[in-house]
C-alpha cells in the first residue's frame, strides 16, 4: 500500500483557520491535563450559555465526561446540539459560564484545545478536488503530523475507514458515506482524545453506519471520548451515556438503560381495533399524555397507568373500538426522545432523578 510521500498543500487557509497555528504547534504537547489541575476530566462544561439576541440556543449547559465515553447528545432540530458542538471547537464564543478539554479553556486556549479534539462537522468540509489520500496527508501536514507516523496512520485509517479501494478518487466525486468516513478520517489523523461528530451517519446506509460505529467503539475502547450527535435512536442506545437537550437546556444524562427504565412504567401497550383511528381517540382520554402505532398496537404513555386502566375497564368509551388486551410496554429510546421532546417528562417524573 503506498500512503508515503507527503502531500504539501499550499492552500491550507481554510484548515488553518480552523486548527489554528497554535494548535498545530501545540499538538503534540498538550495531550497531558493541565499541569494546575488534579484530576481533570477529559470535558468539563460549566453552565455554558449561549445567547443570540434575545434568543438562547444553549442555556446554562453542565456537563463531565470521562476517557472513553461515548457520549449520545440527543435533541430534536434547533435544540442546540450544534452550537455546543461548535463552542467546544472555539468556533463561537460562549456569552456566559466555561468549559474545558483535560483542563484547557474552550475559548481562552482554544488553539490548543483544538489540537486535543477531531470535528466531524454536519456539512461536508473537506478539498473536493483533492483525492481521498491528497486531504488526508493534506489533514494530516496542517496538524503537523510527522511524516511517518502520518503514513502508518493514513494506511490504518484507509483500512478501519474502508477507504483503501477510492483512495485515489477526488473526494467531490465520492458518495454521501464516503464523504462521511473521509472527513472522520482527516478528524483523526492526529489522534484526538475526544472526537466530536455532528450527525455522522445523517443519510448513510446501515453498512457504512455500522462502520462508523464499529470505529466508534474501538475508539473508545482506546481511550478517546466520543461526543455524537444523532437523530437514530439504535444509535443513542449504543452509547454510553445519553443527553437530552431541549430549547437549549439539557433535561436529563444518563446510560440508555437507566433513561429507559425510568419509563417502563408510564408506557401500555393496547390492543384494541381497528387500531388507527382507536389511536386517535385514545389521545383525547385524560391523562393519556401521546400515543403511536408499534406493531398493530396502540402503544399510549400516560402519568398514571393504573388510574386510567381502572377508568377504562369501569367505562370503556368507544364502543365502536373493541378492546382485546393490554400490556406494559418496554421503553426503547424512540420512547424516551419522544418523552422528552414532548416537555412532558420532567412534570411526571420526580425531580430527584433531574439534573
Ligand atoms: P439540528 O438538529 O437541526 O442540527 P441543533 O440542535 O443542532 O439542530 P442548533 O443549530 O444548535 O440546533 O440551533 C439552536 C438554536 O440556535 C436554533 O434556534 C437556531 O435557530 C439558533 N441559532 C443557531 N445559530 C444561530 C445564529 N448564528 N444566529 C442566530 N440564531 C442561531
């Protein structure tokens, strides 16, 4: 396999103005914390706010993450996901609180910081008239990357990436899922411990999704913290620890497991027919917060199960529908995103479990 050679790009302003010269004259030198820091986390967010006009994309944000973690940031559209994203990166500047990487300020040491995490942003960014191996030596020279550990590394990343086969191909002419694990691959080139993807996988199919998450993972494995967001719930339950963001706010953190436990007892799953338009009348009942088709059944997430089965079973108010059964549903994360997104869980569950 022939990576070797160097590619000296001459039109690096769009990289550097990303990474920075005091980035790329950092790397290498600051992957240890803070020397002023005893047990530093690897991401430390202290009530981030960022404001535009009147308007407050991200609202008092706290957050610690560890080596290793593997970090679902949940959320539905304009929640605020890319604009913590971006504040991490030193792209914007926070208007209030702090934040930082293995002990180095988000904004006031962005330079160095930026040598300390990848970013996979949402938007393609990469050279398209270069090949897939032209911007990854191009990735690789403006984060100063030694020749030939910039070689071992292309070689393994074409490898773990799938990439080799279209190396030589110019990364405008790739597909959507190539495109996607080229701009992984330049994000890793040296060796971030954390790496930050927004919707990595937005669009690609289940192939190269798993790909991406097969890396994901070995990356994890090596000790990098990974900070991805997703609108795939099969991916939220892959990670590690999951937030949930909101108009800015972040309503919960946790594993997956715990987010949904804390569910399974809000949620019936009804069998009741014809099953579409039940579902509709179902709604309307009192204290049923939403209802969705799973499977041919009505699944319905209610405040107080009980109290409405033994409504129900005392007057059934649909005679046109007929009832056949009932079970408690187990929650999945569709079920907890939707939770969320509907601003209803915070007012049912206890606020001791709240951030
Ligand atoms: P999506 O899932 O659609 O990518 P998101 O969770 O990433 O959404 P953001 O892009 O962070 O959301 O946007 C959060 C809020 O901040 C939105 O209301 C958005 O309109 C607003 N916003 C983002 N950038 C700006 C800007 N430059 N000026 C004004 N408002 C902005």
């Amino acid at each position: 396999m022939n990576v070797t050679g160097g590619f000296t790009a001459v039109d690096g302003n769009r990289v550097a103005s990303y990474i920075g010269e005091g980035a790329t004259q950092a790397l290498g030198s600051v992957v240890s914390p803070a020397p002023s820091e005893p047990k530093t986390p690897l991401l430390f967010l202290h009530r981030l706010v960022k404001r535009y006009g009147e308007a407050i994309a991200v609202n008092e944000l706290s957050l610690t993450l560890e080596r290793g973690e593997v970090f679902g940031f949940l959320g539905p559209n304009g929640a605020g996901k890319t604009t913590t994203i971006r504040i991490l990166c030193g792209l914007i500047r926070p208007s209030a609180g702090h934040g930082a990487v293995l002990g180095y300020d988000i904004w006031r040491d962005r330079f160095q910081v930026r040598s300390l995490l990848g970013y996979v942003p949402q938007q393609f960014s990469l050279y398209p008239d270069l090949t897939v191996l032209e911007n990854l030596w191009f990735f690789a020279s403006a984060y100063r990357v030694p020749q030939r550990t910039a070689s071992c590394r292309i070689e393994t990343l074409l490898s773990q990436l799938d990439l080799f086969a279209v190396r030589q191909k110019r990364a405008g002419q790739l597909s959507g899922g190539f495109k996607q694990l080229l701009a992984i691959g330049c994000a890793l080139l040296h060796n971030p411990p954390l790496l930050l993807l927004d919707e990595p996988t937005s669009g690609l199919d289940p192939t190269h999704r798993q790909t991406i998450w097969d890396l994901l993972y070995r990356l994890s494995q090596e000790g990098t913290t990974i900070f991805v967001t997703t609108h795939y719930m099969d991916e939220a339950d892959r990670c590690t620890t999951v937030g949930f963001i909101y108009a800015g706010e972040l309503l919960t953190m946790g594993s997956p497991s715990r987010l949904k436990d804390r569910l399974a007892t809000h949620i019936l799953d009804f069998e009741i027919e014809p099953a579409i338009p039940a579902q509709a009348a179902l709604r309307r009942v009192p204290g049923v917060i939403s209802t969705r088709l799973r499977s041919g059944k009505i699944r319905l997430f209610t405040r107080e199960p009980n109290a409405l089965l033994t409504s129900l079973r005392q007057c059934w108010p649909f005679p046109e529908f007929q009832w056949r059964g009932y079970q408690f549903g187990a929650p999945d994360m569709d079920d907890v995103f939707e939770a969320y997104r509907s601003g209803q869980l915070p007012a049912i569950l206890q606020s001791t479990e709240m951030l």
